[in-house]
C-alpha cells in the first residue's frame, strides 16, 4: 500500500472542493439555495445541501468519479429519511439524497439513492435524477454553465 504525500492529499482536496463548487453554481443557477459544508466528514457527510420554494430538498455527496463507499451511502439515506420520520403528520418538503458526479465527458450527473445499498450491487437502489427546477417559466438552459 503506498501512502499520500502531503502535496497529494491537499491536490485530491483542492479537486473535490473545485468539484463541490461547480455543483453549487450550477445548483444556483437553476433557482436554489445552496450551502456547502466545508470538511463535510463529520456525522452528516453531506457536501452540499440545496433549497428550492420549487422542490425537494437536497442533501449531496460530491464524488467525481461517482463511486461512493457503503458506509457513506446508508448514512446519506438514513440522513434523508429522518425528516419523513419525524414530521410524517405534517407536510413537509421532501428530503433527497443525491450522488453528483462527472461522467466520462465531464458532465455533471446527480444520481437520487432511493434505498439501501445493496452489497456488491452499486447501481441498485440508484436512478438518475433531474436536478432542474420545474417551476414556471423554468430557467435557461443549464447546458451553458454545465460546461465550465
């Protein structure tokens, strides 16, 4: 096993927090309201948390190659589904776990967990998921600041 070098390590965090970025930007973008938590590593291990008046809120784990431990995918479930618990006699937004990620071009995907990780299968209990605002008239085309 080979050990990060210092320089290493603060180049692996400067990419994922550019990366963090770009998803709040384009996030912002299309209507919501974004806040990053920096050194998300503790007990929440959410890198971004998104506000929309329009949808959903969404909690993101920022992987730019998409590939998320199990240990960090059941805690962003259970994380979503504690508003549902605790407020069911109330009706409240919905709270979504999102997995962004670049794709082979460099396009941003989110991806919505919709269950428990199932061991050695990683695509399951995982769909796409259309971050854009559905709200009217909805907002330019993100294709433009998708690119950056």
């Amino acid at each position: 096993m080979t050990t990060m070098t210092a320089g290493e390590a603060r180049g692996k965090y400067q990419k994922g927090t550019a990366f963090e970025r770009r998803i709040r930007d384009v996030l912002h973008s299309a209507g919501y309201a974004v806040c990053r938590g920096a050194g998300s590593k503790g007990s929440s291990k959410a890198d971004l948390v998104a506000f929309s008046p329009h949808g959903p809120i969404l909690i993101i784990q920022a992987k730019t190659n998409g590939i998320i431990s199990e240990d960090e995918w059941n805690r962003l479930y259970e994380i979503s589904l504690w508003s549902a618990e605790r407020y069911k006699d109330f009706t409240v937004c919905r709270v979504i776990p999102i997995i962004a990620y670049k794709d082979p071009r460099g396009r941003l995907l989110m991806d919505e967990i919709t269950g428990f990780r199932v061991y050695r299968k990683p695509r399951e209990n995982r769909q796409p998921y259309d971050w854009r605002c559905s709200c009217q008239p909805p907002h330019d085309d993100l294709s433009k600041i998708d690119k950056a």
